[in-house]
C-alpha cells in the first residue's frame, strides 16, 4: 500500500490512512517500513 503511487504522482495512501486500515499507530507503520 505504502509504495502505490496516484495519477498525480503523490502516494495513494498516507501512513495515517494505511494505520488505520490496520488498526495500529502511525509508528507501528513507520517501524515496519524501516525494518530492512
């Protein structure tokens, strides 16, 4: 979800939006996407 990219060139979903789909926090998400 977090590499979907829109028509427009922006992301397609905000880390905010993609928590909460997941019902996790904004860091969760960030911790996971720094994980290698």
């Amino acid at each position: 979800m977090y590499e979907e990219v829109a028509e427009d060139g922006r992301r397609r979903y905000t880390v905010a939006e993609i928590a909460a789909e997941f019902g996790v926090t904004r860091p969760t998400i960030y911790r996971h996407l720094s994980k290698p």
